[in-house]
C-alpha cells in the first residue's frame, strides 16, 4: 500500500513515556468533579477523562487517580457532580487540579442531589448518582447515572500538550462533518 507505513515490531508493554507523549496529542475537555464525603465536607478533583457511556440510561464515566486525595470520598459516595469548563475558567481547572485543602475557599456553590456540591459558571452540570466503580491501572473508573443536568452557552476549556486551549472560531467555508446533506 501506498502511504501507509506498516509497524516493524508489536511490543505486549509500551514504554510510559512512549504512550504519555502519543497521549499528549489528544486535546480533551476539562471537567471538576465534586463530592460530599462522609463528614459533608466538599471534595473534587480535575478531570480530563470523562465521556458519555449510554443515552438510555443516560450514562457517563469519568476517571480519577487511586493516589488522588479525595479517592476514599469517590469510592463511597451516592452522588457526584462533574462540571464541564468554560474557556474562561483555567484557573477553576487548576486550583483542582492540585493536591490539598482550599479548592473550595472562595469558590460560591449550592448543594445539589445528594448534596454534591454545585459550582456556578461551567458551560454544563450533570448530577449524577454513582451506580458503578471499576479500578483499571492506576486510576478509578466512575460510572453515573445521570439524573439532573443545567447548560449555558460559551467555549469549553481544552487541554492538550500539557497546556489548556480554548477553540477558534470555524471558517464560514469549511463544511460540518456532522451535518447530513
């Protein structure tokens, strides 16, 4: 075949920093995710891995790291609020991104089903109810059930190359692929 290069070897473990820099190519939403724990406490987390498993039931999973502070709080709640960033919102992103105390101190929410803390300003909010944990590797597959959602409108927060982005505008000619004609 023409342009196409054929692999030369199959290796059963890719190296990590091979498979890290493949990964950097992907550009992913960002989302904080947001919890009670056991003492009502408000915990959450950064996450870039998060989609939508199921239309019906309305489904979605996001993944957080076993060594995450808040993991204990995740692996035992009902509820769990993921907040889709707005490309205003880099500084939302990082502040929960980092380990420790503080995510919340000047950060207004309302409590939302199962009391999972509600932050203002994302472009979406789903409220979801934890029906499945799955461990995979180094990391803790949630999955939830979707119960409750609130949108608005704007540019998500993209992050890709280990830097956030937001979207340009699409040129008037460029066709949409996902329009039918």
């Amino acid at each position: 075949m023409t342009g196409v290069r054929e692999l030369t070897a199959v290796r059963d473990v890719v190296p990590a920093e091979d498979f890290r820099a493949a990964m950097l190519q992907w550009a992913s939403g960002v989302t904080v995710v947001t919890a009670v724990d056991g003492d009502r406490r408000p915990q959450g987390f950064t996450a870039s891995s998060f989609c939508s498993v199921s239309l019906d039931p309305p489904l979605v999973l996001v993944c957080l790291d076993r060594g995450a502070n808040c993991l204990e709080t995740f692996r035992e709640t009902g509820w769990f609020a993921v907040h889709v960033l707005g490309e205003d919102q880099e500084e939302l992103a990082l502040r929960f991104a980092r380990k420790g105390t503080g995510k919340f101190a000047d950060e207004r929410t309302v409590p939302g089903l199962g009391e999972a803390p509600l932050l203002t300003g994302a472009l979406a909010r789903l409220e979801c109810r934890a029906v499945d944990r799955v461990p995979a590797g180094d990391h803790l597959i949630l999955v939830g059930r979707v119960a409750r959602t609130e949108t608005r409108s704007g540019r998500p927060l993209v992050h890709c190359q280990r830097a956030f982005h937001g979207l340009r505008q699409r040129s008037p000619h460029v066709s949409d692929p996902t329009k039918r004609e």
